[in-house]
C-alpha cells in the first residue's frame, strides 16, 4: 500500500538538506532500483551512490527490499520507505531564552504584546489566517495560535475549538475585542459606503487569504446578501495580513479592503466600521506552564499593554486576559 511519512526528526531533515540525497530519494520514491541502476541515472559512480544511500538508510528514509543473484552477480534492491513525505515539524532555534511561536490571524496588538516581552522570550509570529493557525495549533506547529473565528450561532472562537480539539482541553485568552471595517483611500474617493460596493464595477478590491477570520466573515456576508464573488473585481487577489490589505489601497493598488481600525489610522486611510469581534489567543494547559509563557500572561495582563492596545485605535482592552478553559 502507497503511504505517506511524515518527517519528525532533526537528523532527516538534515540528511535530506543535501539536494543529491533528496534526487535519490525522489527516485526510489518511484521504484526500487539498484546501486547499478542508480549510477547511470545520476552519471556517478556506484561508490558514490553507496555513500549517499548509507546515509539515507540511517536516516530511516530508504530500505534494501530485495536481493537478487543473477549468474553469480549480487544485486541490492533498495526503496524509499513511503511513497511521499511530508515536511510539516516546528524547528527551533537552540539558545538560553524560550521561544514561543505565535500562529495564526494576523494582528497588530499581538505584534505590540511580543514586543513587549522580546528581551526575556524569543516570539516569534507566522501569521497564516485564524482556521489555518488552529489546525496548526492541533498539530503542534505552533504553542498559541491567534483567532476571531464567528460561527452562525454568534459565538466567537469556541465551537471551532470544540470542532478540532475534542480530546483535549484547550484555553483561550483574550487579546482584545477589535473593530473591523472597510479601509478605502482618504477622503473616500470612490463614495463606498458598505459591503454591496465591492460589486460595482468601477472598484477594485483587495482580499484576505483563504481561512483568515477576515475572509471567513466577509464570504458569509457576500452569500448572505446574495453578492456573487465572480461580480467583485480583485476578489481572487489575496494578501495575508491587516498590514499589506492597508498598504495596497494607500498605494492605489486597489481601492476597498476589509480590515483594522488600527490598520487604517497606521497609514492614513478612511474607515468605515462594519462590526467588532472578539480576538482570543488559543493554546493548551500544559503549553501555559512552560517556562517563558508567564512572561508574556503578564505582558498581556498589564496596564501598559492596554494602554498601548488602546491607542492603536478601534481595540477594547475590558476584556484583555480573560481566561476560558474549553473541556
């Protein structure tokens, strides 16, 4: 049977950082093949071959399959050990400060908050959309993964927790509740006044990735207006974060993106507010109690923090620290 491996140590990945152990890998991924065999293919020896495939086999990524005596000549059969690998492990860098990797939608109060705790932890933040930052939360890629994720009930965050970690207890923190709205160019030149806008023919929008809370929100409204994307020129345009959405309408690339009140005070722009959501920081129990976590609880809980939150523009900090436990 076909299957598929995933990568999980440190000395596979080093093995297969060397391109002429990758190509024969690939190639036994195919079908068995001999040292012989593999000299031709590669125009190398059968020596160098046979270097590069102890080092695969003790790397566990191929195996001697089949050996076969042929007029009194041996021949060694070897194959990958899966028919595919996958290359999907978090490696962190080895140094005396703790690292936390933060995942998931992308927020500029977050980026304050990691600022905050840089001399004491080592953050670092992969802003991948809220959906994708919780599925990597689940396969351990990330220690916290940020979202804002709405359900249809009206509930914020916890169905989609309860969804994807049913066998494990799971907390969320509150960052902040954050208003979200239309970004569009100063003085609002193209007159936007709401979401049935983006289906006019003379604006150009700017989307969010696939599975960002953002996106997530605004394909519901779409369908429930009865806006079809196909009328929304610059809807297949996608950027991943508050930052470049606000970026591309100040440099005239497209005129209405769905984003942060934050984002447009950053670089000037006229916003009109849609709706306020709830921001929640999503990670285990055990990973709370790691060594470097409290630093950032505490960054996240102070007055500062909210005080700089706050003056970011379109944040409410009431809430900022709230702790729930999902079961």
């Amino acid at each position: 049977m076909n299957r598929i491996d995933r990568l999980q140590t440190f000395e596979q990945l080093k093995t297969l950082a060397d391109t002429r152990r990758m190509q024969i890998l690939r190639l036994l991924m195919a079908a068995p093949a001999t040292l012989t065999h593999l000299a031709g293919t590669l125009g190398q020896s059968p020596a160098w071959v046979r270097h590069h495939i102890l080092a695969l086999e003790s790397a566990n990524l191929v195996e001697l399959v089949e050996v076969r005596v042929t007029r009194g000549v041996t021949e060694k059969f070897y194959k990958a050990r899966a028919s595919a690998f996958l290359i999907q492990e978090m490696l962190l860098p080895e140094a005396d400060q703790p690292v936390i990797v933060l995942s998931g939608s992308h927020d500029l109060a977050l980026e304050l908050l990691a600022g905050n705790i840089h001399s004491s932890v080592n953050v670092l933040i992969l802003p991948v959309g809220s959906l994708d930052g919780l599925v990597s939360l689940r396969q351990g890629l990330c220690h916290i993964a940020g979202t804002h994720l709405l359900d249809p009930s009206g509930e914020y965050n916890i169905p989609f927790i309860r969804h994807l970690f049913p066998d494990r207890d799971t907390s969320l923190l509150t960052l902040a509740y954050r208003e979200q709205g239309l970004l569009v160019a100063p003085g609002n030149p193209k007159q936007v006044r709401s979401l049935a806008d983006l289906a006019r023919p003379d604006v150009t929008f700017a989307n969010r990735n696939k599975g960002s809370g953002t996106r997530l929100w605004l394909d519901r409204k779409l369908e429930q207006a009865g806006i079809p994307v196909e009328q929304i020129k610059g809807y297949g345009r996608e950027v991943r974060t508050h930052t470049e959405a606000a970026r591309m309408i100040q440099a005239g690339k497209a005129d209405i993106a769905l984003g942060l009140r934050a984002a447009a005070i950053q670089h000037d722009l006229d916003f009109i507010p849609l709706f306020q959501e709830r921001y929640d920081l999503a990670l285990s129990p055990e990973t709370a109690s790691q060594a470097g976590f409290q630093s950032l609880f505490d960054a996240l809980q102070s007055a500062a923090f909210r005080q700089q939150a706050t003056a970011l523009g379109g944040y409410d900090t009431s809430q900022t620290g709230k702790q729930i436990l999902i079961h």
